[in-house]
C-alpha cells in the first residue's frame, strides 16, 4: 500500500510539473510575442508613412512646371550668349586653346574633343560650335514642348554639359544647377502633363507613384543645398555684421545701383543679411507645413528676385524661383487618390505634395 501511494504521489508530482512547465512556457512564449507583434506593428506603420510620403500617387504638374521653366530660362539664356558664342567657345576666343586645354575639366564632354576627331574629316570648329549651340537650342525647344520629352532631356543635358565644360572658368552655381536638373528630367515622367507627348497619348493618364518618387527627390535636393547654404552663412561673420550684404551690392562685377548710402544706415545691411540666413536656413524646415509653405515660397521667391534685380544675376534668380515655385507652389496631389495598398476604394483628399 504504502508503496503504491507513494508512487500515485509521485506521479502526482510530475503530473503538476509538467503542467507548471506548459504553463510557464505558455506565458513566455505570450510575453516573447507581445513584443515581436508590435515590432511588426510598428515596422508596418512607419512602411506606409514611407509609402505615403514618397510613393502616393501625385500628378505630373509639378514636374512639368519645372520642365517648362527651366527650358524656358535656359533658352533665354541661350540667346544672350548667342552673340559671344564664338569668343566664349571658339579656340580663337577670349581664352584661347592652351587655356582652354589647361582649364577643362573633361576632354571628352569638351568641344575641343569633338572639334580634333572631325578635323580629318575636312570640318572646321565654326559649324561644329553652330552645330552643338542648335543642337542645344533645338533640344529645349523639344523639352519646352513636352516632345519626346526625356530623349530632349538627355540631348539638353549632354549638350548643355559639353558647352559647360569647353567654357568652365565662365560658369557659376546657376549653370550646375541647370544641369542637374536637366538629368533629373531625363528620367522624371516631366512629359506626363502640360506636353505634346500627354497630348499624344505617349504617356500615363492619371497619377504615379514615380511622379511622386520624382518630386520628393526634387524637394529634398532643394531643403539640402539651402540649409547647406544657410548654415554656411551662419558659421561666418559677414552675414550677422552686414559686411556680406554691403560687399555684394558694391562690388563693381556685381554692382546695379549705387548702395553707397547703406554706410549710413548699417541696420538696413544686417537686417538683411539675417533675413538672407533665416530663409535659407529655414527653408528646410518651414517649406513643408501648409501653414507656412506659401509664406516660404514667397520669401524664397522674393530672395532670388532681390538677387536678380541688385546683383544682376538674372538667370540664377529665375532658375532657383523655378525650382522652389514647381517644388512646392504646384499642387501634385489630385482631389482624390488611392493610397498604396489600401485597395481602390479607400481615398485620401490631401491636396499638396
């Protein structure tokens, strides 16, 4: 007897063991994943904020207002230089050859390259330096159009690019920016509005997600190179005293009007200079909210015009205002869209990108 209890306790005892263990591993196996669960929960969440923000659908407008504006401006440019092109190119010109050999950056993208490999042919540098500036004029006129509008894009880019680096020494922030964002268009879907290829039917209707891909990446561009530009300002101390804003407006290269004045009133200079560094560094950070977006873009706008008219750089100030007006003045977002994933009948009505 005495030996059959002790072994029913005894199984007892495992019995009550075994359940404990089952019991526990249960509740561990809870505990672990609770946790596991809403770290996918939160991977999930902070996915679709990344969805939204740079894959939504938008429209093409944005882009197109960039396209146009910006072929606009450089064929306005174009034909300001029309009239040096030979002084400014030509091997004969203001720098001539050893200069501009020394002085270029790439053989291979410089007319010089493309001068020497046709000169056995019997073609001298005169119709290939007419030939490449059509060829430029020829290709923004298609990209203004919207005409096969990235083949225009990478004509104009290439183009541009040749006759940037055959004339570097005479080239500025304004002519790299242009350039940047003639390859930007080259594989932007820029041709989806406002263009003979919409008109055509050659590309998508309606909204996508590479238009927003594209805009985000044009956004982003812009936030970096003006904080970049403001803090930079910052760190020195020309801009807090006023120096930088005095020297700009006087300097002869860059001299409009005479300023001279301002040495009596050196609040207006420091005023200024601060306002200078509060857009640009702020860009980045007011340009987003709806609230203060308008109030960013008008400053940035008005900031490019003071340069155009005081400094007389007119085609930087065009540029960059059409950089900043296509970016964030341009609604991308139709009144109604399907969020990715949400399936077709769940719709968002934001109206900014």
């Amino acid at each position: 007897m005495e030996a059959e209890l002790s072994g029913e306790i005894r199984t007892s005892r495992e019995a009550h063991a075994r359940a404990a263990k089952r019991r526990e591993g249960a509740v561990n196996a809870r505990s672990m994943a609770a946790p596991r669960a809403a770290n996918e929960r939160g991977f999930a969440r902070a996915w679709t904020a990344v969805e939204r923000f740079a894959f939504a659908p938008a429209s093409a407008a944005p882009l197109a207002v960039l396209r146009i504006g910006l072929a606009s401006v450089l064929l306005i440019q174009a034909g300001m230089v029309a009239p040096a092109l030979f002084d400014l190119y030509g091997r004969a010109g203001i720098l001539q050859t050893p200069l501009l050999d020394a002085l270029g950056r790439s053989e291979f993208v410089r007319l010089g390259w493309l001068i020497d490999r046709l000169a056995p042919l019997g073609i001298g540098e005169a119709p290939i330096i007419v030939a490449v500036g059509t060829f430029y004029v020829l290709a923004l006129v298609a990209l203004l159009a919207g005409w096969y509008t990235r083949t225009a894009a990478a004509g104009a880019w290439f183009s541009h690019l040749m006759l940037m680096m055959t004339a570097d020494v005479t080239n500025y922030g304004v002519d790299r920016f242009a350039n940047i964002f003639l390859f930007y268009l080259m594989w932007m879907p820029a041709g989806a509005a406002l263009s003979l290829d919409r008109w055509l039917g050659r590309t998508p209707v309606g909204p996508t997600s590479m238009a927003r891909f594209a805009l985000r990446l044009v956004q982003i561009h812009l936030c970096v190179v003006y904080l970049v530009s403001g803090v930079g300002k910052a760190l020195g101390e020309q801009w807090w005293n006023g120096e930088a804003i005095w020297r700009t407006l006087n300097m002869p290269e860059y001299r409009q009007y005479d300023f001279t004045w301002l040495a009596h009133y050196p609040w207006l200079a420091v005023g200024a200079g601060w306002m200078v560094m509060l857009v640009e560094s702020g860009y980045p950070v007011m340009i987003w909210p709806r609230r203060t977006r308008r109030l960013w873009v008008a400053a940035t706008v008005a900031l490019h015009v003071g340069i155009a008219a005081f400094m007389g750089l007119g085609v930087f100030g065009a540029i960059m205002a059409v950089l900043t007006i296509s970016a964030f003045a341009v609604p991308a977002n139709p009144p109604e869209f399907a969020l990715p994933g949400s399936g077709s009948g769940v719709t968002t009505g934001l109206r900014r990108g």
